[in-house]
C-alpha cells in the first residue's frame, strides 16, 4: 500500500440493514431502499483477504442484526482463517445458543450484546419489540462459551435515570466491558433528538454515578463520553477521517464511517468492481478530508485541529448543510447556537419516539 496513507486497522463490516429491533437512535440509513444486499458470501471474504492485506487486525460483523445472514459461519470461519480478531455486534436474536457455539468453534473471538435499559417493560419499549428476556438469555450463552462479553447500552433522556441498575444489570451478566454510549445525533437519532436529548443535570449525575460504579465493578471496565451537544470540543470522526477505519455498507460502499453515504456530493466507490486497496487509497470521498487543506477557520487555524480534525462532517453537514464547516459541536463554530438550539427545545418537549421502520425491504435473504 502507498506509504502516503494511514493503514487501516479496523473494518466494520454492515453486513445487512436487517433488524429485529427498532431502535428510535439507530445510526442506519433512513430510507433503507437505497441500501440492497448486493455483496456475495464470496464477495464479503474476498473483501476480508483484501482487509487483512492492508494491514487491518480487527473485523467487527455488524448491521443492522448480522445473525439475519445464513452465511455468518462461513464468514467468521473464513476471517479467522485469515488471524482477523472477529467481533461480533448483535442484539441477541435471532441468533440462538446452537449457532453461538458454531461461531465459537469457527473463531468467533469477542461479542457486543446491545440492550436498551435496565428492566424489561422499559428496553422492549425502546428497542419497540419485545427482546429483553432474550437478551438476558443470550448473555448467559455467551458467558457460557467464555466468549468475552461487551455490554453496549446507547443513553438519553429517557434511560439515563436508571443507570446505576443498568451498571448492576452489565456486571450481573458478566460483561468484561460496558459502553454507555451517550446517542451521536445521526440517521434514527437526529430525527428522535427532541426526545431522546438529555438535559445537562442528567449528565452530571450520570458522570457521578459512572465514577462510583468503577470502584464498586473493578472487574469491569466501564466507557462513559460525554455526548458531543455538551461537550465544548468536537470528538475526532472515527479517530480522524479515513485514518484507520473502513466501514463497507451491505451494498458494497467502502466508507469512512457509517455515517459517511449521507454526504451525497461525495464518490465513494464499491466493491467488487474496485479493489478494497483503490477504495480506501484513492477514491475521491475518502481523501476529500483527508490532512488539513479542506479545513476553513476557525479549523484552519486552531490548535486544536490535529486532535479533532475539525470535528464530525456528518454531522456538520446534518446541522448546516455544509460538509466542510466546523462541527457545531465545537464551541468555536459560527453554528454552535444550533446546538445550544437544540438543548433548549429538548428540554420544553417530550414527544414520542419515531421508530426505525424495520418493516422496509433491504433486499436479500442470504
């Protein structure tokens, strides 16, 4: 690979927009047409053997819900094959305890359970299916088979009071790791973010309650970031655009990040037709923000540009309509009163969730 480029350490592989679950925060596309299952079994392990060429370690099988595929043996068989750490994302179904073990025996090496909130009445409510009671299941299965366990639980307005029983719940389950992931306004959530916007004392009691809870669960390694709407920085997208991430989509769209294929002015290109090597290298949407000759000020300019990159595109682009202007997170940003905007107008509303619509073709049933 050219030297010039960082090499790529992680791929994330979407491998359907297939759900069970309707989460209201969901980061997927919105209009879910758009993305058809058009990559083979063949063509996912030939984007492996490429991966792995490149110099990329580590392969998380995600979605969507990764165990809607028949063929994920095959794939986690083949990417351990090739000495790929494999990751598996999943919300506990439809995926079973027999299929687990399979995954086990081909070199499945580490599990990400998702769940929604501490009891079962609240977490079916937010992920708008019934799956709590399978979730507890599936966790004892994956303790079972001495899988290492990461608890992911997404945070907002309407969970966050229950965090400490969502702590006890992650240790009683036996997770190595817990990652409260406070939403990132993208997809599902930008358009759930009047509800699911929590308000600062929240956070700050959050904070309090994450502190205690690592003395009292040493055993387990607990992950708390602030959201980016109260944070006076921007986080780095990714850890910096196209740096050492590729997400590959369910269509084939070698991306940046998953958000990435919202920025429509940019070519991105696809696989199989290009080689992985070409879509990370030289496509034209992943060197678009790559360096420091894009930015603007007050990027251009700050200290703070070869820690942040400028913050989020995406979400730059969401929440101005230019992809090139400082992340509105950014206390800096001309467009930071959109954020204290939205704080503001979460705090005087409640509505209801507006679920993911799971119901939507993808295509494929592979």
């Amino acid at each position: 690979m050219n030297e010039n480029f960082h090499r790529p350490y992680n791929l994330i592989a979407e491998l359907t927009y297939r759900c069970p679950l309707k989460c209201p925060y969901c980061s997927n596309p919105l209009d879910l047409t758009n993305y058809t299952e058009t990559l083979t079994t063949e063509d996912w392990c030939s984007a492996f053997e490429q991966a792995a060429k490149l110099g990329v370690v580590h392969l998380g099988l995600t979605g969507g819900e990764p165990s809607t595929r028949s063929d994920l043996e095959v794939l986690v068989k083949h990417a351990s094959e090739l000495q790929l750490y494999t990751h598996l994302v999943t919300a506990g179904m439809p995926i079973d305890a027999k299929r687990l073990a399979v995954l086990a025996k081909y070199g499945l090496c580490s599990v990400q359970l998702s769940v929604q909130d501490s009891t079962p009445e609240m977490s079916d409510t937010i992920a708008g299916t019934k799956s709590f009671d399978r979730k507890r299941v599936f966790a004892e299965e994956v303790r079972a088979l001495d899988l290492p366990l990461v608890l992911n639980v997404v945070l907002h307005r309407q969970n966050l009071e229950n965090l400490p029983e969502i702590i006890s719940m992650a240790s009683y389950y036996g997770a190595h790791r817990l990652e409260l992931a406070n939403t990132q306004y993208h997809g599902w959530a930008l358009k759930n973010r009047a509800a699911l916007l929590p308000t600062l004392d929240q956070l700050k009691n959050a904070s309090r309650v994450v502190q205690d809870s690592r003395l009292l669960y040493p055993e387990m390694e607990i992950l708390f970031v602030l959201p980016d709407y109260y944070s006076e920085r921007p986080k780095p997208c990714m850890g910096g655009w196209a740096q050492n991430t590729m997400v590959i989509t369910p269509n084939g769209r070698v991306l940046p990040c998953h958000n990435a294929g919202t920025l429509t002015e940019l070519e991105f290109w696809r696989i199989p037709e290009n080689s992985l090597e070409d879509c990370w290298t030289i496509s034209p949407g992943m060197n678009t923000f790559r360096g420091y000759e894009w930015m603007k000020d007050p990027c251009r300019s700050c200290e703070y540009r070869e820690r942040d990159f400028g913050g989020c595109r995406c979400q730059a682009f969401a929440l101005t309509g230019d992809m090139n202007a400082t992340d509105p997170a950014c206390s800096l940003s001309p467009h930071h009163p959109e954020i204290e905007k939205a704080r503001d107008e979460s705090i005087q509303s409640a509505p209801s969730f507006v679920y993911r619509d799971s119901a939507k073709k993808t295509g494929g049933q592979i």
